[in-house]
C-alpha cells in the first residue's frame, strides 16, 4: 500500500481491478492543515482518462512492475517488433504502450520495457537520442535577430524547430521528453 502523496508523474497503482498511471499531481491545501490530492489518471489497459480527488492519507495498491531490456526491430503498420535481450523472445507492442516514444526509435535501439504479471505496459527510452535530419527548410541570409529556428525533419519523421545553421544530413541531438533541439553531433 502506498499514500496517495507520495505518487508522482509517472506512476502506476491498482484500483478496484485497473491500473493506473498517473498524468497529473496536484496537492491542494486546505484550512487548518487539511488537504486534498487531486490526480489525473489514465487507465494503462483502456486509455480512458479519468480525474480523482483523494483525502490526504488516503492509501491505493502500489504495483512493482518488472523491466526488462529489449531491442527495438522493425514497426510494420500499426504494430512495433522488439527482442527480449535476455531471452530472445519477440514482442509485438501496439502504438497505446509507446505513447511519446514512436518518434525516437532507431533500429537496434535498447529501451526498457515495464510489465505487470507478464503484460507489457510501457517502453521507457533514454532522455536524449541522436537522429539524422533528413530534410531542413532553406535559411534566409540575412535573418538572425532573435535566435531564429526553422523546421526540420528528423529520420523518424519527427519534425521540430532547430537553429537556422542546421543543414540536411546533420545528426542533431534531441530532448525526448520535450521533443526539442539540444545540440547539433559532432560527425
């Protein structure tokens, strides 16, 4: 059992049968010390999301999730093909337990898998990848005030804004938490 306060972003618990993880944490204080905690929720195996005020103290099943690493292989369609490094097992995940992720895989890319009692919940990657730009807008001579950005597009076609000197055939390093520019990768 877990009290409700000590859950963060990020976070997965059991209630009445279904998981959940949680999107928002928002304390709320009340007079004379009271306070209220409310959160927004996603159920892992359905998607709906829900939000719940919880009293202070209040406890929920904490659940321990197994990771394992597994390699990222192909994706055809609507479906993405992994290896259990350890076992060589194949995993077929669907695009609900890759939510902000699709955009950041590479092929032969080690991630880590979160579990339940053998059901695949999420797929954590690291928090900056390298990707090749694949096609950039042209630049205008001339416009440099302001620290321009234009756009980019990444060879997993994830589009973002990048600084103006960013050429096509660049490896630029990428923030996947934010989806944002860190820096331009030495080749």
């Amino acid at each position: 059992m877990a009290e409700v306060q000590t859950l963060r972003k990020g976070d997965i618990f059991e209630e009445e049968t279904q998981l959940w993880r949680v999107l928002e944490y928002q304390h709320i204080k009340v007079a004379r010390g009271g306070a209220t905690i409310r959160l927004k929720l996603r159920n892992v195996r359905s998607g709906s999301t829900v939000e719940r005020t919880y009293n202070n103290g209040a406890r929920v099943n904490d659940v321990e999730l197994d990771r394992s690493e597994i390699e990222y292989l192909y994706h055809d369609g609507d479906l993405y093909h992994f290896m259990d490094t350890a076992t060589f097992e194949s995993i077929v995940l669907g695009p609900d337990a890759l939510e902000g992720v699709k955009d950041y895989l590479l092929d032969n890319m080690l991630v880590s898998m979160e579990s339940y009692e053998g059901e695949p919940l999420s797929v954590k990657i690291p928090t900056a990848v390298d990707l090749r730009v694949v096609w950039a807008e042209a630049a205008i001579q001339g416009d440099t005030a302001n620290a321009p950005m234009k756009q980019v597009e990444l060879e997993t076609g994830l589009r973002l804004a990048a600084p103006m000197f960013v050429q096509e055939g660049d490896v630029l390093r990428v923030d996947t938490r934010e989806g944002t520019y860190i820096t331009r990768v030495k080749q």
